[in-house]
C-alpha cells in the first residue's frame, strides 16, 4: 500500500509565516496537485502590505489551511489517486476575516491516459477507474471534457465545484451508483466510436444531476495531413 499524500504541519507554517512578513491579505488560495512528481503547488493570491500586526488574521489562515488539509485536500487527492495518476488544480475562497469558503472548492481534474494504437479497451478500463472515483461526487461535476491525440484518448477533465465539508463522509460511505457508471461509459464509449478516425478531437459534455448528456456536447475536430514535407 502506498503511503497517504497530504499536506505536512510545517509547509502550512511555512505559508503562514511567508504571508505573515508580506503583510498579505488574501482573497483565494490555488491548489496543483501533480501526481507525477508527487508535488504540490500553493498560490496565495491577493495584495501585499495590506494587514498590519493583525495576528488573529494569520492564526485563522492557519486554521482553515489544516481544516481544509484534513477534510478535503488530503482525503480527495488520497482518493483519485488510488490505482491512478490523476492531477489536478482547486481553488477556494478567502473571506476578509481568514476564514475559507470550504462548501464551494473549485476543482478542474485532469487525467493523462497513456494508450497507443486505438486500443479502445484500455482506455475504457482506465476510465472505468477514474469513473468509479468520482461517481460519488457526481452531484458536484458540472462537466467533463474528453481530449483525443494521435487517434487516441489522452486527458479526462473533470470540472466541479466541491463542497469540501462532505468529502470524508461521501468516502465513509464508499457507494458507486452503477446505473451512473455505466452510463458514463457508455458515453465514452460512443465518444471514441464517434471520433475513432480523428487525429485530434475535444468534446465537452455537461454534467447535469449526475448524468452526462451528449446531445448537448460541444466539439471540436482537428485534422493532420500530409503535405509533402513542404517540398
């Protein structure tokens, strides 16, 4: 078993101790999580020498930075990352006073799938993973985005806006509607069938009460031709 990934005591410190000596005052902190190099990025935006000797103000940055660490930052990277390698960017809101919005966590979800030669069946049993991960959530998903390269699937992007403070107890309860999962692969699988001759393609499907619906996708198609070598 793999060790747990999350985010240590003294990097939050570290933050804290940065923003302190920046007199910051922040409106968003993003999160990139990369799940090659096991790295994560923080980005604490907003206006330097704004606050001045207001320690609450840290301490609650502080607070919330471990809150969000201990719901849902550890906990959902832990969880998509199970038998994947799946990257992702999230950002949350800062309230004036320190305090985070944790109930609206915006995420974008991107999994790279490595298949060469139309091998369709590989590409579905990856998704099927990655699928089985995020059905739980799917009440949060409002669209995915399917990306082809080189006649193949490459990226499955997930958008979704996460209530942080239910991530634990959607994984505690550890249940996958099927009917959902099946539906989703269904609708990949007539993504790629639809696509199956195109160098490049991207088609966006929105996600509405769980369910994608390809009758309302946007698409694009690209196209590779051999001119000669420019000769």
């Amino acid at each position: 078993m793999q060790p747990k990934l999350h985010l240590l005591d003294n990097c939050i410190l570290e933050v804290k101790d940065t923003l302190i000596e920046g007199k910051n005052a922040l409106t968003s902190f993003y999160f990139r999580f990369s799940a090659i190099t096991k790295t994560l990025i923080i980005e604490a935006n907003g206006p330097e020498n704004i606050i001045h000797n207001n320690r609450d103000y840290y301490d609650e940055i502080e607070d919330h930075l471990v809150f969000a660490n201990l719901s849902w930052l550890a906990p959902f990277l832990n969880h998509l990352n199970k038998h994947l390698q799946v990257n992702f960017d999230a950002e949350i809101e800062v309230y004036p006073d320190g305090s985070m919005n944790h109930e609206n966590v915006k995420f974008t979800i991107n999994s790279v799938i490595y298949t060469k030669n139309k091998e369709k069946y590989k590409a579905l049993g990856y998704a099927k993973t990655l699928f089985t991960n995020l059905v739980p959530f799917r009440q949060y998903i409002s669209s995915v985005l399917f990306i082809g390269n080189d006649y193949n699937l490459s990226q499955i992007v997930f958008n979704m806006n996460l209530n942080g403070k239910k991530v634990n107890s959607i994984l505690g309860s550890n249940s996958v509607n099927q009917q959902i999962l099946s539906q989703w692969l269904q609708t990949l699988d007539n993504t790629l069938d639809q696509h199956k001759d195109r160098y490049k393609f991207k088609q966006q499907i929105p996600i509405v009460g769980g369910k994608m619906l390809p009758s309302t996708a946007v698409s694009s198609a690209c196209f590779k031709f051999d001119l000669g070598g420019g000769q």
